[in-house]
C-alpha cells in the first residue's frame, strides 16, 4: 500500500469562487480525484485531532472512484473512530446485486480501512421504517464530512429536479427517478439498458446533506459539463439541485477540463 506521504497533491489550472463554493480545475480525472482525496483525508485527519470520533456521508458512483482510492492510500486515519454513511440506495434490487451502492462502498473503501462503525441503508425493508432508522442514526451527531457528486441533471444524491427540496422536513425519503438520472446509470456503465434501473430509490435530502460541516465534491467528464455550468452559472433553485452548493459555507468542488469545459 502506497505510504500517504508520497502523494503528491496536484495543482488545479484554474481556481475560482461562486457565491460561498470554492471551484478548483484540475487538468484530468486523476489529477481531481487525487487533489479531492488528498483534502478530504487532510480534514479528516485534523477533525480527529480534535474530536473523539467523526461522521461521514460518502456518495457512490464511478465519479467517486479516484477519490476513493486516494482517501483508501492514506494510512495515517484512524479509521476505528469513524462513522460512515452513504447517501442513496436503490429499491427493488437483490441484496448480491453488484449496483447496490452500499456494496459499491463496501468493495471500494469500507472493506479496505475498516471504519469503527458502517451504518448501510437497507432498502428491503419497508420504505417508510427504514427513513425512520437511518433517519435517527443521521440525527444522532453532527456530519463533518459530505463527500459528493452531482448528477447529469444536477441532482445531489437521488434528489433529482422533481423532488429536490431545499427545505425538505425529512432527512431521507423515497424518491421515483427522472428519465435523465435514469439515463445516467446506463452512462456510467453500472446497467446495459434503461429498463434495468429501478425507478425508485432512497435519498438523503437535501438538508442531510448541506448539514454536514465540510462538503468535498468531485465531478470529472464531459457528461457533467452542461450541470457543471449550469451549477456555476444558473440562478439557485431545485431545476438544478446542485446550485444550492453555491450557499454552503465550506464546499469545494474539483472537476477537470471535460466537466469544466474551459
């Protein structure tokens, strides 16, 4: 396993700020999720100089992955004092179906650094008692740490434009997907054709995620580029979801010159 000190941090190629997000352009997909990697693990490390324990919500997707390798180098975390969550599950898929996304965590980073305590979203059980469990397992404790994407359409977990709500009274919901986020699925490669996704899943709201203190969102490739602008760009509002980015007081976001476009 390679010794976290010989990572090198890159440098972005362009760097600006929207409203409160912090942008950093990076020149390729590995340099970003390197550069996102290496920060999240940076705040990681400095929350636990100060905190007994720490909380983290991590999203899953192939955007995520360099990131996720990156975060998984760093042997100086103390994993055993970490609380992690994920943000988004599918319902109606088998509990050994490879696009689960607490699997896809699970093979990615939990199984390698051994968190103190996993908490996944089972989407077998009724909808409504599992909002209800994962709800207070969320409201527990603060979140420190988000580590996101954005979607095709601009959602931030499954909270696509339809049902996207800035002030959402609830912390995780059951959501049907719009066509787009559907789409997006067969685009990244995790099913062959559109009739295979499964049409409704559970989220994290939108509030769930813009408590956490320190939001790290990683969002490479051209098929991010029009949301991408559309964040940066576009008035604030649940047509793109992800434009509420732009209020939260510590959120970066790394993209390269695909999703940037510049």
């Amino acid at each position: 396993m390679q010794e976290p000190q010989s990572q090198v941090q890159p440098q972005p190629v362009s760097q600006v700020q929207i409203d409160e997000l912090q942008v950093n352009v990076y020149q390729n997909r590995k340099a970003l999720g390197q550069a996102a990697g290496l920060d999240a693990a940076t705040r990681i490390k400095s929350l636990l100089a100060e905190k007994a324990a720490v909380r983290i919500i991590f999203a899953a997707a192939p955007s995520q992955n360099e990131m996720l390798e990156t975060l998984a180098q760093d042997e100086a975390i103390d994993w055993s004092r970490i609380t992690v969550f994920h943000m988004d599950e599918y319902i109606g898929l088998s509990e050994e179906a490879p696009q689960r996304f607490g699997r896809f965590l699970t093979d990615r980073l939990f199984h390698l650094v051994n968190p103190g305590t996993v908490h996944l979203i089972n989407s077998s059980n009724e909808a409504e008692d599992e909002c209800r469990r994962y709800s207070a397992l969320l409201e527990e404790a603060p979140i420190d740490v988000v580590c996101l994407g954005i979607g095709e359409n601009g959602h931030i977990a499954f909270n696509d434009p339809p049902v996207a709500d800035f002030a959402d009274p609830l912390w995780i919901k059951r959501v049907e997907l719009d066509d787009i986020c559907l789409q997006q699925q067969v685009n990244d490669g995790c099913f062959d054709r559109i009739a295979e996704v499964p049409t409704h899943a559970l989220t994290l709201t939108i509030p769930a995620l813009m408590s956490g203190a320190h939001l790290f969102c990683s969002v490479p490739g051209v098929t991010k580029h029009q949301a991408v602008q559309r964040t940066l760009s576009g008035s604030i509002s649940t047509e793109c979801p992800s434009t509420i980015l732009r209020r939260h007081p510590d959120c970066t976001m790394y993209l390269d010159l695909d999703s940037y476009g510049r």
